[in-house]
C-alpha cells in the first residue's frame, strides 16, 4: 500500500477484513489516515492490518459487531492506540436466510435487524460519547438498495437496510452540528457475501445494469471516503446509491 502523510485522523471500521470494509480502510489509510478495523476471525484481521501497513496504520480488535463488550473494547482500544475517533463507518451486515419473509423464523429476523441496525446504532453511541460529541466527526453507515423496495426472497435484509437508512436521517438531525451522519447503499458489489448473487452467471446479471457491470469494493470506497472528508462539509442525512444506474431501470438488488 503507497505510503501517505498521516493526516491525524481515525476511523473505526466494522467488518473489515476484507470485501468493501477492507477497501474503505485501505482508501482511508492510503489518504493517510489510522484506522481500527473489526471482524470475527482474528487470523483474517491480522492479515488485513498487514494489508494496511501495520501498527503504525492500523490496529484490529476481533469480536462479533453487535455484541457491546465488543464495541467497548474497540472504541477503548483506538483511543488508547490513536488517541482519538474521527470517524466510524458502519459496515457489518448479514443475509443468512432466503425465501419469503412470511415464512421467516422471527428468531433469524431479530438476529437480522441486531446485527443490520442495532449494531449501527450501538456503535455509533459508543463513539459519540467517547468522542464525537466534543470533537465533532463523521458517520458513515453501510446500507442497500435492498432497502429502496420490496426484494424476493431478502426481505428480512431489505427490511433491515431500509430502518438503517431510516436510522441515518435520524441521527444525521440528532447529532448536527457537531456530527455528520450519512449512508450508502450498493447494488451487488463482488465480495464473497454477494457472490451467491452472481456466481456462474456474472455477465448476466451485469446485464441488468446500465454501466454493464457489477460493482467493485473499491466503488464504495470512494464513496465513503468523500462522505468522511472536507469536500463533504455540507452533506448529512442522505444515503448515496451505488448501483451502475440499476435502479434507472428497476433493478434494486
């Protein structure tokens, strides 16, 4: 990774250890900021923070994102390393179901929702209390266009995409002026979590987007990363759709 000047700022990542929440704090690092990143494998972490650069770039605390001993642990341990939280992008998520959501064990939904938008939420408590109320930052959350309209057969993770986008504008009008809170919302981006979206049949599905193909993580990186910037001063509450232009032509997966 290209060595950059240190810009004195730091991110927490969730889910970053590889797919679009390794891309986010890879963009960050390469800007020049520190970034704490999360997972649940510690093995998979390690690797990503020598992906990143190492200490001096980037620490790794592994834990399940929804569980709140594991956001205490990591919002102490990147003051304790960096010495402050600039930013905190959203990005854990999960699918584990697929069918019609009246058939969905309610049990799996809960899970859904703790882990889509709880989480957020949860997070986003632990950093604004810690620092974000007195020093002022940004928020990033992950979302979907899932979240945009009725999907077959992810209902419960559209359902959970579009409270996530919902709770976005919410905490973007809490937390002003002091904090900017935006979103973004990918189409099928090619990661291991989507690739049962695509897998043997890539062309096709690129198809039905007017830019002709699938998303890469790097796409949202670039987009996070203009939210948690300066040139986004002025921008809170909304959520950006990245989707090759599938949504021009009714394609919201």
């Amino acid at each position: 990774m290209t060595e950059a000047a240190a810009t004195g700022k730091v991110a927490i990542v969730t889910a970053a250890s590889r797919g679009i929440g390794l891309a986010i704090a890879g963009a960050l690092v390469a800007r020049g900021d520190r970034v704490l990143v999360t997972g649940r494998d510690p093995e998979t972490l390690a690797a990503a923070v020598a992906q990143l650069g190492g200490p001096g770039r980037a620490v790794a605390v592994a834990g399940k994102a929804h569980h709140e001993p594991h956001q205490d642990e990591a919002v102490a341990t990147a003051l304790e390393t960096f010495g402050r939280i600039d930013y905190l992008v959203n990005n854990v998520g999960t699918s584990p179901v697929f069918g019609p959501l009246v058939e969905a064990s309610t049990e799996v939904v809960r899970k859904i929702l703790d882990i889509n938008v709880l989480a957020a939420l949860g997070w986003t408590q632990r950093v604004h209390a810690a620092w974000l109320a007195d020093h002022g930052g940004a928020v990033v959350n992950v979302s979907s266009v899932a979240g945009l309209g009725p999907v077959p057969g992810i209902g419960a993770y559209g359902m959970s995409k579009a409270a996530l986008t919902y709770l976005t504008r919410q905490l973007a009008m809490e937390l002003a002026p002091q904090v900017r809170v935006n979103g973004v919302a990918p189409a099928v981006v090619k990661t291991r979590f989507a690739e049962a979206l695509y897998a043997g049949r890539e062309e096709e599905v690129a198809a039905g987007y007017p830019l002709g193909r699938l998303g890469e993580p790097v796409d949202v990186a670039g987009a996070v990363t203009y939210l948690l910037s300066d040139a986004a001063s002025w921008v809170t509450g909304h959520t950006i759709v990245l989707d090759g232009g599938g949504t021009l032509v009714g394609n919201t997966t």
